[in-house]
C-alpha cells in the first residue's frame, strides 16, 4: 500500500471500472476500461499492470437523414483487449458500469493476462465487440430508465451516463 509523506494509506486510482487513456504502444492515445487490476504484479510481470478493453476504432457519427443500414455500419467498433503496465494509462475521473459483464466474457480467453491462444483471444475480443456494441446503442435508453429512479439512483445512473459519453468518443488533441 502507498503512504503519503504523513503516513496515511493513499487510495487506490486504478480500480476496475475506471475509465483510461492508453499512453505508450499501439493503442496510444485510445480510451480503455480497467477490467481487472494487479497491484504487485504476477510471476511472469512483475509490476503493476492491469487488463485493460479498450475502443480501437470508435463508432463514427451518424445523422436523422442516414437510413437504418448505414447507421447500423456506423455504429460498429473495434475493440482490444490487452495487459498493460500502470506507468502507460492515465487514469480519468469517469466511470463504467459494465465490468462485470466484461469480467464474465473475459474468463474464457483473457483473465489474469492476455491469452497467447489466437482462438481464445479472438473469441474474447468478439464478446468484448458484442458487450460494448450493446452499450453504446443502448446508452440512452439507460439513462432514461433510471430517470424515474430515488435522488441517489438518478445521480449514480447520471455520473455512468457521463462515463459512457466521454468513453464512446473520439480523443480530440
């Protein structure tokens, strides 16, 4: 556990669910969702390091005037899914409800590290692809569901709401 210059234990930043942004590698600057974290590391990474699912390729803007078909194309993303080392994400403010739908999709192929498998990895990836294709379509129907909800629901499903916009979109920098 971390301590400050006074002693008191330092909270934990990056907890499954967290939103981050990737900092080095191929997925540099992509957005990621932490499913599972390792504090100390395992035996064969020795560092702290978490599995991260990510958006590589974000779903693309669609208008009133598009037809069914083509909004259907446009909303599709490509997602990855990979282990990486704490000193390369950076943690954000934001929030994602559905890691535990993730976690669930993961055990297969990816849990603990990322499998070396083709198979089971690309069969995790497609999950993933399903799960998180399904909560962008689905996004506002969410938010409206929990509208109606007790005052300390509604601002749960809000903060979440926030999450899931700031997660869905395009970096701009």
């Amino acid at each position: 556990p971390l301590r400050t210059s006074r002693g008191a234990k330092m909270g934990k930043v990056l907890k499954s669910g967290n939103v981050v942004i990737v900092l080095r590698g191929r997925y540099a600057g992509r957005k990621g969702v932490i499913v599972k974290s390792f504090d100390d590391g395992k035996d064969d990474r020795k560092f702290g390091h978490a599995l991260v699912v990510g958006v590589d390729r974000y779903p693309r803007k669609i208008t009133r005037a598009m037809g069914k078909k083509k909004q259907a194309k446009r909303n599709k993303l490509k997602p990855f899914v990979k282990t990486i080392n704490y000193s390369h994400l950076m943690p954000t403010r934001y929030k994602l409800d559905i890691t535990d739908a993730l976690t669930t999709a993961l055990k297969g192929g990816a849990e603990g590290a990322v499998s070396t498998e083709r198979e089971s990895l690309t069969k995790a990836r497609k999950e993933v692809k399903k799960i998180l294709e399904e909560r962008y379509t689905t996004q506002d129907e969410v938010a409206r569901k929990f509208s109606s909800k007790d005052k300390g629901a509604r601002a749960k499903a809000e903060r979440y709401a926030t999450g899931v916009n700031y997660f869905f979109k395009k970096l701009r920098f």
